[in-house]
C-alpha cells in the first residue's frame, strides 16, 4: 500500500527531481545489498548449504566450496557434475 501511494506522489514532481530521487534510491540499493554480503559472508562457512533464488539456480541447494571476497564458490547438491557456480554475497539465502 504503500509503494502505491509513493508512485502516486511521485507522478507529479519534475524530471530533476526524479532522477535525484532515482540517484538516492540507488545509492540506498548498493548500501543494503552490501550490508546484505556481510551478514551472508560472516555466517556462511565452508560447507555450509544454501539456496539462491536467482536464475538456473533457484531451488536447488547447494554447498558452499569457497569464500572470496566479494562472491562464493558453490556446487549443487546430488548432482555428479562438477560445475561450480560464483555467486554474489549479497544473493546468497542461508538455510
């Protein structure tokens, strides 16, 4: 209900107020996906399974190989391929 009434408001401001609107909502975007990454990150553990809800992925659980800084290295779980996947931090949910 209340995007709705956000959308509402913002019908009628002008074009620079938008994209400084826009330019703040982006930077508020990359604040909480890092907080996201930092969370997943000091909780995730080798070998520890996750999902990710993105793509190819989704619904599949997988078993974390590495850690880097930024992304992690995983692998599916009962398959008997060897791909490995490098996912984002901040896109990783943690069982």
């Amino acid at each position: 209900m209340v995007t709705k009434q956000l959308i509402e408001n913002l019908k009628g401001k002008n074009l620079d107020d938008l994209r400084e609107i826009s330019k703040k909502l982006n930077e508020l975007i990359e604040i909480r996906k890092s907080e996201v990454a930092w969370s997943n990150k000091s909780q995730l553990k080798i070998g520890s399974i996750v999902t990710v809800p993105h793509g190819k992925l989704k619904g599949k659980e997988l078993r974390v190989e590495k850690i880097n800084i930024k992304k992690a290295v995983l692998s599916i779980l009962n398959e008997n391929s060897t791909v490995k996947w490098n996912v984002p931090l901040s896109m990783i949910e943690i069982k």
